[in-house]
C-alpha cells in the first residue's frame, strides 16, 4: 500500500485528496474460501496474529427500539461454534439496546493486511458460567473495575476513582495485591453475536476490492455448515 493520504484543512473544510491503493499478494473469491465462514474468520484471523496491531480490536453496531444506531470499538474475546462473543457491562448502553433489539452488526478491519470482515446476526447473552469463567480468568484491575464502573451513566469528575477505592475495600484488597476472589457482578457478562450473514472484503488496486458474502440458508441451525457463497461486486 502506498503511504500517505494528502488532505486539505480549511476553516470550515476537512477534504481527503487521495488514498493509499491496496495491493495484497493474494485474491479472494467463492471457490477459494473455506465453506464455514467461522472456519474462514479463523483463519484470517490466525493469520494476522503478529502482523495486525489489535486484531482482535472490533466495531460492534447495534440499534434502539426505535431504530437510533450507535457503535463503538471494543475486543473480541472468543469464537465458537455459534459465533463471535464479546464481554460488557449489563447496564451499559449496547447491552440496553441489545436488549430492546436483539440484532446487531461487527466489524473487522485489519490495515496492515488490507483485510475486512463484517458480520450481521443475532445477540444472545452467555450463561453466568460461561461469564464466570472469563470474568475469573482477567487480571485483577479489570474485575475490580467491572464493579467500579456503572458504564455508559454520566459521572462526576473523581467519581470512578473513588467508586473503585470503595470496591477494594468491599473485598478487602490492599494496595500492592496481586489477586483477590472478586465474584462476578450480576450487571456483567457476555454476548454471543450468532451470525446470518458474514462478508470477507479484501483490498484491491484501483478499488476494484475482492467480496465474499456468506448467508445462512434459511431454517439451518445455527451450529450446521449450511451457507450460501457469492460474490459481491467491489
């Protein structure tokens, strides 16, 4: 890829001249990607490990009852056989619209690579083991955190600090500790994005880009291989 994108930066004007061309050594079509999509995300994603800063780094984009869109950046944390799982606070204001409108949409884009994957699906929430056992498995910062932080509510200035001084006293941690037995709060936990549809889009010269879109043939289960492959025009 080439290297920078000139702008121009006026007043009232913020103005992109140009972009940096993609040319990767590889192509991506229907006939060469595996049947799974998640077998194909794998994949991809083992292969940017070393090679991507934070592949792992992911836009989730949900939607209110009444249909107002919000996204935000967070971490993947796990793919199984249903789908892609990412860990939140109940409370927080993705959780909420996940609730009133169990549907949403992620987003990988790995620069380095030249690589995107986009998934739309369906949101359900994980069981409290199978929160638990990732809550337990985080440093002691994060757990003590999750209970510091009501995410998404609007705080005073020093209210976070103070909130989590209170939590480390609540579980008896001194200052300097290396761990604690700090339960899993009800407000916190996982979700599971089970996919309908996925697409790999990979960069192109002249924005003449690779798309491959996989779409779950109606009424397979969530966990069988049955998908449709096409490809889409750049």
């Amino acid at each position: 890829m080439s290297s920078t994108s000139p702008v121009i930066a006026t007043e009232d004007k913020l103005k992109v001249l140009t972009h940096v061309q993609y040319d990767p050594p590889e192509s991506l079509s229907p006939s060469t990607v595996a049947p799974d999509p998640l077998d194909q995300f794998r994949t991809w994603f083992t292969s940017a490990q070393g090679v991507v800063r934070e592949p792992e780094s992911m836009v989730l984009s949900t939607a209110s009852a009444s249909g107002i869109p919000s996204a935000r950046t967070l971490l993947f944390k796990e793919l199984d056989r249903r789908g892609f799982i990412f860990f939140t606070n109940y409370e927080s204001r993705k959780s909420q619209e996940l609730t009133e409108n169990p549907r949403a949409a992620l987003s990988f884009y790995w620069r380095e690579v030249a690589k995107q994957v986009r998934i739309v699906g369906r949101a359900e929430r994980l069981s409290k083991a199978e929160s638990e056992e990732y809550f337990r498995s985080r440093p002691l910062g994060s757990r003590l955190g999750a209970w510091a932080s009501k995410q998404s509510s609007v705080v005073d200035e020093g209210e976070v600090q103070a909130r989590l001084k209170e939590v480390k006293q609540r579980f008896g941690v001194q200052e300097g500790a290396e761990d604690a037995d700090i339960p899993l709060p009800e407000f916190w936990g996982g979700w599971r994005i089970v996919p309908g549809e996925i697409e790999f889009w990979l960069g192109k010269p002249s924005r003449l880009h690779d798309r491959v879109r996989y779409q779950r043939i109606e009424g397979s289960p969530d966990d069988t291989r049955q998908w449709k492959i096409e490809r889409l025009a750049p």
